[in-house]
C-alpha cells in the first residue's frame, strides 16, 4: 500500500517542465542582458588584457 502511494510522485508532469522550462528560458535572458551591459564587457574585457599581459 504504502509503495503504491509513494509512486505517484515520481517526476515531474508535462506542466511543470513547461513552468521548469520558462523560468529557466527567463533566467537565461536575464543574465545575457547582464553580462552584454557595456561596463561587464569593459570589466571582463580589461580582467582578460591584464591576465594575457
């Protein structure tokens, strides 16, 4: 009884994934936006010339 209880939880649904899939599709763009802002690219810019010199 107790097994047959547990085994309905045992993934995600189709919804959820979609939800999953969304945040994780949000998060992505949000971070693109920050690492492309003009004074990321100047810091990791000047990290990379300081490290190759």
């Amino acid at each position: 009884m107790r097994r047959r209880r547990l085994a309905g939880d045992a993934g995600m649904n189709t919804a959820e994934y979609a939800v999953g899939t969304m945040a994780a599709v949000a998060f992505a763009g949000v971070l693109l936006k920050v690492v492309t802002s003009g004074s990321i690219v100047r810091a990791l810019t000047g990290i990379i010339e300081g490290a190759l010199k």
